[in-house]
C-alpha cells in the first residue's frame, strides 16, 4: 500500500494458495519507505513512523516464497536522512557515515552499564543491526523487504501506554533489542489531530514490531515507563512464544494480569500469596529448591522444546 495510509501500522497478510500467472519474481509486491515529509513537529516529529517499516507477509504454504513458505519482512533497519532523533539535526550523533560507533538516540540505559562505564552500543545491542531480528533472511531489493525461510516464524507485538497522559507524553524511541544483536527503533503513532486550525500534538504511545517467534528480546524505554502498560502478541498459535525483558528505571513491585476483561492475576514465581518463598522456606512453609535447604530465585528461559523454562523444569 501506498505509505500515506499506513503510519501508524498495517495488520499481518497471512496468504496461501496464490496462483502468479506469468508474474516476475520482483513484482510478486512492493513495499514502501516512510515519507520523509513526515517528520515535522505536527505527524511524526523528529523520526519515521511505525508503520511502513513494520509490514508482514505470512506465506503459509510457500505459494508466495516457495519450499514450506515463511515471512517478508519490511526494512525496519532504514531511516530517513532528514530523522534527527531528539537532537538539532546535523548533531554529530545524528551524522551517518562517522565509524562503526555511530547510532542513533537509543535509550540512555542502554549507553551506560550500572555503574556508569560507557557501553559500546555498536558491539551489544546492535552488532548486527538495527531493524527485525533476521538470521537466515534475504533482502530482496525488488521488493523493499526481507525474505525470511519458514524455519523462522514471525508475529506482531504491539506495545501499549494505557495510562492517562498516553497521548502527550512522549516515551520514544522505544528499543526492541533481540537476543541475537539486532534493535528496533520504535517511534509512535502520527499526531492524527486539529485543534481549532492547529496540530493538537497528541500522538498514541501504540507501538506495532515485528517479532521472530522463540527469541529473547529487551525492551528500553526513553521516557519513564508506563504505569499501566498492555502487550498484545495478536494470532500467535499456542506454541509459539517471545520472553519479553523489560528495563525499569526504578524500582517498583510489578503486577501481570494475563487476558481481557476475564483477566487474571499471574503472580511473581518467586512469590506466593503476596509473601516471597525465600522468607517462607525459612518459616518451615514452603519447600526449598536447592541442596543448601533454601529459595533460589527462579526465571524463566525458552531452552526448552515444549516451550518456557522456569528455574529448571520445562
């Protein structure tokens, strides 16, 4: 589709049985970059939008890619030149082509260890790239996008500020940094609003990535976390999974709640009843989980075939 209508995001296209009669395999389809125009103070500010550049073709029986199918996947790794992320443009951290340390503004908690050493950003969390976590994929300049093979299943996350002030509080670039070196810059929706002849400056803090299924991500925000936050993984089947780490820039007791309005509380695993197992093992009430009789905090992995690890049963 053409990029004026697809800012904010597009669903998932999940096709089979296509019959291409005397079709070049560069015209099967298109993608389309953002329009530069549109970073300006009254659409996306000062970086693309989300949408053009986190697009998803499912081919589930290779009608589209051939063998078993797999996934096109838009070039989420490409900015536009006039994107200055926060910064005056022509900040020399905004200036392309300066050395294999350049990068654009990620969150301030992924350029500093905890005890403040300056992190190496081009050799952690982008060593091989910015964009959608892709080993395997092709990029196929005809089509703008990334052929993935069926090995690697791709889904859509979207990330989602529910608290009150979600349309004039900025909290991106928000980054989306796969176990396997790859970050995606996350932007926000377009301000879609007129107030009396002016741009309202209120733009959705929604957030549409492109996922591949099985891997561990980190997510940092640039302002402070949401409150009250909703992740959506829409038309996963079952099996298919993501472990989701999420920085917090203070310390706070998270609570999860899992499903719609029949929602239902998932508690802490080192928790029970709202007490934490390590002091119930002491109290003679809870069960140890290692030789030295007391609580190892447990966390969950996806080592598993079957799925999640949590501490160490499958």
């Amino acid at each position: 589709a053409p990029p004026a209508i697809v800012a904010d995001g597009t669903m998932v296209a999940s096709v089979r049985e296509l019959r291409f009669l005397d079709t070049p395999e560069a015209s099967k389809t298109r993608f389309y970059d953002p329009d530069p125009a549109w970073i300006n103070q009254a659409d996306c500010v000062d970086m693309d939008c989300d949408g053009p550049k986190h697009s998803l073709i499912r081919d589930e029986d290779g009608s589209l890619l051939g063998g078993g199918g797999g996934a096109v996947v838009t070039r989420a790794e490409r900015f536009s030149s006039n994107s200055f992320f926060g910064r005056p443009y022509g900040h020399p951290t905004n200036t392309a082509g300066q050395g294999l340390w350049w990068y654009p503004q990620v969150p301030s908690a992924m350029q500093t260890t905890r005890e403040g050493g300056v992190v190496n950003v081009s050799d952690t969390w982008v060593k091989n790239g910015f964009g959608v976590s892709r080993p395997g994929c092709t990029l196929v300049e005809a089509w703008n996008a990334w052929k993935c093979p069926s090995a690697s299943s791709y889904r859509r996350l979207v990330i989602e500020s529910m608290d009150l002030d979600h349309e004039i509080r900025r909290i991106s670039p928000v980054a989306v940094s796969s176990d396997d070196g790859y970050t995606d810059l996350l932007n926000g929706a377009m301000d879609h609003g007129w107030c009396f002849s002016y741009t309202c400056l209120k733009r959705l803090m929604t957030f549409h990535t492109i996922m591949a299924v099985g891997k561990t991500y980190t997510v940092h925000f640039t302002g402070t976390n949401p409150q009250t936050m909703r992740l959506l993984f829409p038309y996963a089947a079952p099996g298919e999974k993501v472990l989701l780490k999420i920085y917090y820039q203070s310390k706070s007791r998270l609570q999860i709640f899992l499903g719609g309005e029949d929602r239902a509380f998932i508690e802490d695993l080192n928790m029970r009843d709202g007490r934490r197992k390590a002091q119930l093992v002491r109290d003679g009430k809870w069960a140890p989980n290692n030789d030295a009789g007391t609580w190892t905090d447990e966390r969950v992995a996806l080592d598993c075939a079957s799925g999640c690890k949590v501490g160490n049963v499958c």
